[in-house]
C-alpha cells in the first residue's frame, strides 16, 4: 500500500523545525533526507528511520520493523507528535550516518 501524500506532508510539518530536510519519492514511498544524507523513509504511512546508535538510545522501545520485503529493519518512530524529540533525533542521527553518495 502506497503512502498518502498527506502524511508525507504532516511528517515534512513536524520535521520543520530543522532545516534542511527533504524528500524524493520513490515507488509509492518517501526518503527523508536530512542535510542530503538519509535518514529513513515513509513506508506505507509508517515513519521509520535508520538504527543509529542515537536513534536507538532515544526510542528504547521502538520496534524495529521491514520497511518493505527485502530491506534492513528500521526503527518505527510512533510519536511523531513530538516535533522536540524529532529535530533532537535527526541532529543526533546525523553524525551517525554516511555521506551521500558522490553524483558521477
């Protein structure tokens, strides 16, 4: 089941707070980006983010779950209401990840 518009854009609202995110669409589903390096993703109206470390310790009880067949587990983030707890996530997220891939 593809992802609604619409929560793809209720996510971009409560990520607003922290500059430089975006988005590219991809196969029904959104990557979230932030500072050109991704993060997660909406699968089927679910945000998920990469397991960091950080991303780990700040969601202890997040369920860790496929965003679809054949991919690495992700962390399901279930309060996406807390718009404080999202720019602390990404901005500890972000030293954690790897550099975008260089365009040929």
């Amino acid at each position: 089941m593809p992802s609604g518009k619409e929560y793809l854009n209720y996510i971009l609202e409560q990520l607003s707070e922290s500059k430089d995110v975006s988005y590219r669409a991809m196969m029904g589903e959104y990557i979230i980006y932030y500072k050109d390096k991704v993060i997660g993703g909406i699968y089927d109206n679910r945000f998920l983010v990469k397991p960091t470390k950080s991303a780990v310790s700040m969601m202890p009880k997040a369920t860790m779950e496929l965003p679809y067949d054949g991919a690495k587990e992700m962390l399901l983030v279930e309060d996406v209401d807390n718009r404080e707890l999202l720019t602390k996530l990404l901005e500890a997220m972000y030293e954690e990840l790897p550099a975008p891939k260089k365009k040929k």
